[in-house]
C-alpha cells in the first residue's frame, strides 16, 4: 500500500502526502455511531365534545288548593219564617281549585371549557450502534505497544 493513496484505504500519513524515511507514521480513524435525537409534532389522537338531546320523564310535586263546600245545621230558634213554604229559594256557592300546569323553560345547567395543556414526559429511545475497535495482528517477530490518550500503554498485543 506504499504507492497508493492512503486516504482511501482508511490511512493517512501524518507528515503529508509523501511517508519520509525518518518518520514513517500513519493513522487510523475508528470511527462509530452515536445516537442523535429530534422531536417532531405529530397527531396522536382527536377529541370531539358533542351535545345529546336526552328525554327523561321528570315528576315535581306542586302543592295545590281547592275549595271544599261545608254545610252546617243548626237547630232553629222557633222563630217566625219570612216566606212560603215552597217558595223556590236557591243558593249557588261557586267552588274554585289551583290545577298544576307545566311550562318549559331553557335554562343554562353547566358550562364546560375546553382546552389543551402541555405536560412534559421523558421518553426513552434506544437503537443500536456501531463501532470500530482497533485489532493489532503482528506477523514475524514485531514489538507493538499501543498508546492511547496521553501516553497510556495498554499491554503488547499477543
């Protein structure tokens, strides 16, 4: 891979395009999947408030007067009669009651508002990612120390 371009096999020569002999390193990106998230509005349902006309059959007791005829007999006193016996003598007593009537009348029986509030949630959402890890495979007899960081070692690879 000396002659070709490095970039495209995923190295890159750290001092230019050209490896010098006194410092021949190259680089390798590992390269992996973070998970980055967005929100967007979408609809999740609909509620549709309505008015029903419903029928009931409703009772109200109504308290009601009436006129009752009372005939009262008293004994007479023995006293002389003004008229004939037989003569027509009538006496008509009009009697009158309170009768119930029903009268329907619309009337505001409950208000309701309606509105929406935001309530915040958390949400959790998992996918999977990838990653790349560095693998070192030594042929023939090569010491390979890896640095990581600030000059941390990690063991040889075997």
């Amino acid at each position: 891979q000396s002659g070709g371009d490095l970039r495209e096999s995923g190295f890159e020569n750290i001092s230019g395009s050209q490896p010098t002999p006194a410092h021949d390193e190259r680089r390798i990106q590992l390269r992996g999947e973070v998970l980055r998230t967005y929100k967007e509005r979408v609809q999740r349902g609909e509620v549709r408030l309505r008015k029903e006309v419903i029928t009931e059959n409703q009772t109200v007791s109504v308290p009601v007067t009436r006129e009752e005829i009372v005939i009262e007999r008293t004994p007479a006193t023995g006293q002389r009669a003004s008229g004939e016996i037989g003569s027509a003598e009538d006496v008509r007593v009009p009697l009158t009651e309170e009768r119930a009537r029903v009268e329907k009348q619309p009337v505001v029986t409950e208000e309701v508002r309606v509105g929406k509030r935001a309530v915040r949630d958390n949400q959790q959402v998992s996918d999977k990612v990838r990653h790349e890890e560095l693998r070192v495979e030594k042929e023939g007899d090569v010491n390979a120390n890896s640095e990581v960081g600030g000059g941390k070692r990690n063991k040889p690879a075997a």
